[in-house]
C-alpha cells in the first residue's frame, strides 16, 4: 500500500473533494433494492465532513451509452441515498458549478450519471479536464469499478491529486493480505458454471495456493476430461484438454486440487428428486446439480486445516433448493471457522455473495468484496487502470 495516499494523509479542509463512488445499484420500479453499495461510501462521505471538505461525488448508473436516458437519471435514486446518509444530495447538472458553491456545511453534491457523456467509457481526456473543473482533490472509492479505463477511473487521476477513499483501502488490504503476507496453508474454493471464464483466475491460483477446491458446473469438465462419465451435467467439452493440463500444473506448483467424490444427480434443475452417487457412477441420462456429502466432508477437512480462505462461485446450483445444499454447509461451516478465530476468509463474485447471504453468513467472512469483475481481475494478477492511476500523485 506504499504506493498509493490514503484519505486520512491529506489536509481537505475547505476543498472540494470529488469522489468516484459505485452506486449502480439494483433497483425493481424505481425502488432500490440492495443498498450495500450506497452503505460502502458512506464512510468516506463522514469523513470527508468531518474534517471541513465538501463531497462531490460521481458515478455510473445503468448503461446508458452515451445518451441521457429519464430512467437512468440518478436523480432517482437520491431519496435513497439521502435516506442512508441522513444529509441532502444535490444533483448538480446544468449551472452544476453555480450550484456546487452553493451547496450547505453539510451538504453531498452529486454529478448526473457519467454514462450520460460518451467520453466517460472512451477515457476522454477534455470529459476528465471538465469532472475535474468540480475539485481540489480526486478520491476513487470505487474499487469496484477500478477494472475499467474510463475517464472518472482512470484519466482524471492525473490530472488533480488523488488518493484512495475509506471502502477502497479497506478492499486493497484484505486483498493484498491474500497473496503477500497469507497466513498457511491458503485455500481456494472456486466455483461457478464455466473453466473459460475463469481460466485466468485458476491459472494465477495455482501458483499461489496449497489447495484448490473446483466446485459448480467447470467440476463437470475436470471431471470428463479425466474420462469420468457426466451424464447430461453442463460442460466445456472444448475445455477438456486445458482442464488436463491445468491438472497437471498444479503437481508441479505444489497445489492440490480437489474435485468431487460423490455427486448429487437429477433429470433437471426444476426436478427436486435426487439421488446420490459415487463420481464415477454418474448415469448417463442424469445432471450432475451438486457435490455429495463425501465431497462436503473433504473440503470440509481441508479448511479445517486452512488458516486462509478465498471463495469465488458455489459449489452447486445453489439457487435451485434442494441443490444448494453444499454452498449452504460450507457457508455455515466457513463463517463458524472464521468467527473462532481459525481461518481468514475473504470471499467475492455476486453469485457468492447471494450463497452466503442465503445462510446469514456474509457479515461472519473477514471480508466479502461486492466488486464483482474487479474483484475478479485482482485475482487473475491484472493491473486494474484505476488502482494504478492512484501511484505517484500529484502533490497537494
């Protein structure tokens, strides 16, 4: 964390201080309905006040290509927002600098939706100059949103001088603890229904954990790829000789994988009759839908031997019960681990997140990153444009 300035370095007294925040939250009829994200800035937002600044803060909402559209306004979601924060939120539009100056001491302005611009998605320098005209200081807290190389991520972190918010500190050390300093052994339970979409991720585990435990439809892969008869489970067959050699990586760093024992098969997701086989007695007119209990009580040993977990995918299709059965174990199991002070756990991806909350699990983890593809990106070893627009900034 060398690198980087965090918010608590920097004197913003009577600055305008704009902050990139994530509030593209999922909203049902103009009603928002998961208010985690506006919950992660609100830390910053207090902190910014309390020392004498004033919040500016800009986001995404929707994707509405370069084009205002009524419903994507973020003027929507301000009641919301002003609801969490117990402050009033200024949308700033036309004469937005006229309005900016007269913003109250307790006051949060708020840029209209940057997709609005078609410069925000292409990094626009003359779109970064104008987002930068609103502030003294640039504070990303948007970590998840930091694997993009737009203007609000990326350009405008040159141009003013910058530093982390509060979320997004807290994000890049549970995550920098993961690799650098893990405590071991360092386990990995990846899940989730494609080898394809996460063959990066593996790829760069492999190197870096003592065991690797492959859950959701990708296990169905491994599993055809070792000649093992799946049945009508979903696959990558154009996977199968990767899977192989993905295998045989991981003798060579050391790391173990782990791969269904029994198996949990049906004729169909919607079908909750099941029966539960051996790995290598899947019948060919069946779906593999989840790991069995043989499979629950290896991982389950394992982490009980793990000192750090990471979690990207469920092990089964966890959103069709009785199949969900697995995820929700370990999930318990996990979290029980973790509050006894036995395992640091740091878990991410919106189908996780969904498992775990199904269990109440989530608030037990160390950590659960809502960054979605950002998170993702971090593990794969990519350099994400907003985390390294934040090196070497400019002096205050």
């Amino acid at each position: 964390m060398s690198n980087y300035t965090a918010l608590r370095e920097l004197n913003i007294s009577n600055k305008n201080v704009l902050v990139r925040v994530d509030i593209n939250v999922p909203t049902v009829n103009g009603r928002v309905t998961d208010l985690t994200r506006i919950h992660a800035v609100l830390p910053t937002i207090n902190y910014i006040i309390s020392k004498g600044g004033k919040p500016i803060l800009m986001s995404h909402f929707g994707r509405p290509k370069g084009k205002y559209i009524r419903d994507l306004s973020l003027i929507s979601i301000i009641p919301t927002i002003e609801k969490v924060f117990s402050r009033n939120v200024i949308l700033l539009t036309n004469d937005s600098h006229v309005k900016m100056r007269n913003l109250g001491k307790n006051d949060i302005g708020l840029l209209e939706n940057l997709r609005f611009n078609p410069g925000e998605e292409k990094n626009d320098g003359a779109f970064a100059k104008l987002l930068a005209s609103y502030g003294d200081i640039y504070v990303n807290d948007a970590f998840s949103a930091s694997h993009r190389s737009h203007s609000s991520i990326d350009a405008i972190a040159k141009l003013l001088p910058n530093c982390m918010g509060l979320s997004m500190e807290a994000e890049l050390k549970a995550l920098e603890a993961l690799f650098k300093n893990p405590l071991l052994p360092l386990t990995a339970i990846i899940g989730g229904s494609k080898i394809s979409s996460k063959l990066e991720l593996i790829k760069n585990l492999i190197s870096k954990v003592d065991n690797l435990i492959i859950g959701g439809g990708m296990a169905n892969t491994f599993l055809a790829s070792q000649n093992f008869e799946i049945g009508n489970s979903i696959n990558e067959m154009s996977m199968y000789n990767v899977s192989k050699s993905i295998l045989e990586s991981a003798k060579t760093h050391d790391c173990k994988i782990h791969l269904p024992l029994d198996i949990v098969v049906s004729e169909g997701l919607n079908d909750a009759n099941y029966e539960i086989f051996n790995v290598n007695e899947c019948p060919k007119n069946k779906m593999i839908l989840d790991v069995g209990p043989l499979t629950i009580k290896n991982i389950k040993s394992v982490l009980t031997n793990s000192r750090t977990l990471i979690w990207n995918g469920p092990l089964g299709a966890f959103e069709y019960q009785p199949y969900d059965k697995a995820t929700k174990e370990l999930s318990i199991m996990v979290a029980s681990q973790t509050k006894a002070g036995n395992l640091i756990s740091v878990a991410g991806g919106g189908d996780t997140i969904s498992a775990l909350n199904i269990t109440d699990s989530a608030n037990s983890l160390s950590y659960v990153s809502t960054a979605g593809g950002a998170f993702l990106e971090w593990l794969e070893g990519r350099s994400l444009p907003g985390v390294k627009a934040l090196q070497n900034p400019l002096p205050l």
